[in-house]
C-alpha cells in the first residue's frame, strides 16, 4: 500500500494559514471508483481512501509510514516567495508598471 506525504497549500479564498502548517498521510487508491447505474454516484470499496492523518512534522509522518510498512513519497510544498506591498505602493512616482485605472 502506498501513502502520500505532502503539506497542503494555503486556502485561496482566506488570507490566513490555518490549515497549511501540517504534514497530510493520504494513502493512494487500492481500486477505480465504479458508477453505480441507477443513481449515478460513484462509490468505491476502498476505506482507505477516507483516511487523512495529520502531523506537526514531515518526520513523523516519514516514521509512522516506515514504522506501519507503508511505501511512501514526500512532496515538498511550493513556496513562492511572497513581495509586501502596501496599498500606497499603488500611487509612488516610481511605480514599474502602467496605470490601469
């Protein structure tokens, strides 16, 4: 059985961190999800798809995946360095780029 270890990205649609400072072991799908024929819901037999652990470190979840026998693969998060700007920064005479409005 194979495992992801990986470090979600920040919500898009907060400003905040909340959910992005912890290491996630999603374990990867044993079998195809199969579409039901009358309802049209896709269903699967595989309860480890609904198994999301959390870490503080990538370590642990590194340990508990060799400790538990697990085949894994780390991904490392993109950070993108962030530039400040403040909204004065809109109006400097100095200012690179065109005015758009």
């Amino acid at each position: 059985m194979s495992v992801r270890i990986y470090r979600p990205a920040k919500s898009a649609t907060q400003s905040g961190t909340a959910r992005s400072k912890v290491w996630l072991l999603v374990f990867d799908p044993a079998s195809p999800r199969s579409t039901d024929p009358l309802m049209g819901w896709t269903s699967s037999g595989d309860m480890n798809s609904q198994v999301r652990l959390r870490f503080t470190t990538k370590e642990e979840a590194i340990a508990y995946a060799e400790k538990n026998g697990l085949d894994y693969r780390v991904e490392e998060p993109k950070l993108a360095p962030r530039k400040i700007l403040s909204y004065s920064d809109n109006f400097k005479s100095t200012r690179a780029g065109p005015w758009t409005h």
